[in-house]
C-alpha cells in the first residue's frame, strides 16, 4: 500500500517560506528605515547648502559691485532655519534626523557685520544691499 504525503510535503514547505520570509521581514525592515532617514538627511543638507550657495552668490555680487548695488534673493525654504552671516561666510545649523547637529558653510567675501536671519518656511525674500556712502553692506529679510 502506497500513502500519498504530498499534502504534508506542501505544509512544511508552506511553513519554512512563511517563516523565511518572517526572519527577512524583521532584519531588512530597520535597515530600510534607517537608508531613508540617511537620504532625507542628505536632500535637507543639499538643499540648505543650496539656499546658502544662492544668498552668498548675491552677497559676493553686491560686495563686488560696490557702494550703491543691491541684490534681492528668493529663497525657498523647506523649514525653519537660522542662517549665522559674517564676512567670509554663510552658515547654518541643521538638525538631522537622527538628533545630530550638521553645520553647514558656504564661503563669501564682504563687509558684513556679523549677523542672524531666521528663514520662514517657504518663499523668503531677502535684500542684500550696500547703501551709498555707507561703509557696510546690509542684509535684511523682507
């Protein structure tokens, strides 16, 4: 007498798949998790560095052009941010995701004061200017 196992052979075969794919579930989750916070990590810092690259474009276009000369710059932004203005730079903190703090620096010449601007979410419009008769530029957020 021959038995039939084939429906026991599909069972177990069913269940190591199912546990497999379990085990594989559980490590590859968190490792997806933590490629996504590193790649939004990323983007924020490019786009910062970006924003940063722009205004110290203008700064050094004012300073270059001397007394008189004035820049207005959009800059759009997708959070808060507190840009530090000195006369060799521009930079800013930027909290990442993982609690970490990345300071982020674009050089440009001028004879900027050393200052703060707090960029707004979205379009903020500032002006970089360098009144007549004036020994120092001016920046400001309209």
């Amino acid at each position: 007498m021959i038995k039939d196992n084939s429906g026991q052979v599909s069972l177990e075969y069913l269940l190591i798949f199912a546990i497999s794919l379990i085990i594989l579930v559980t490590f590859t989750l968190p490792l997806t998790e933590l490629t996504i916070e590193n790649t939004l990590d990323v983007s924020d810092t490019l786009d910062v560095k970006s924003d940063l690259s722009q205004l110290s474009q203008a700064i050094c276009q004012v300073y270059g052009e001397g007394q008189g000369s004035k820049q207005t710059v959009t800059v759009q932004s997708s959070k808060p941010i507190t840009l530090n203005i000195a006369n060799s730079y521009v930079s800013s903190n930027l909290k990442l995701n993982n609690n970490e703090n990345k300071l982020v620096k674009v050089k440009c010449n001028s004879n900027l004061d050393k200052s703060t601007l707090k960029l707004n979410k979205g379009a903020n419009v500032i002006i970089v200017e360098w009144p007549m008769n004036s020994e120092k530029m001016i920046i400001s957020k309209k």
